[in-house]
C-alpha cells in the first residue's frame, strides 16, 4: 500500500469508524441496566472495609 491509498482510506472510512465508536462510547453509559452499575459504583466508598476497619 502506498501512503496514497493509506491516506485516502484514512479519510473516508476511517473518519466513519471513528465516529461511530465515538457514538457507541458517549451512548454506553446510557443504555438499559446500566443504572444499577452506575449507582452501585458512586456508592462503593461509602461501604465498610471487608478487612475489619471502619
């Protein structure tokens, strides 16, 4: 492959690949079940240590 056709790919369907895991990762967060997760992970600092402190 020359840097030419690199290029060129680079600019059509890698533009589209980047673009559409950019939407898949800012859509992630947000799918159905993942509240769950996501509260349970904002409350993880406020749990007992498992090792016998407070």
């Amino acid at each position: 492959m020359t840097y030419d056709e690199v290029r060129h790919f680079a600019d059509s369907w890698g533009l589209i690949v980047m673009v559409a895991m950019f939407l898949l990762f800012i859509a992630w967060p947000f799918r159905k079940g993942a509240r769950r997760h996501h509260d349970e992970a904002a409350n993880m600092i406020f749990k007992e240590d498992d090792n016998g402190r407070s």
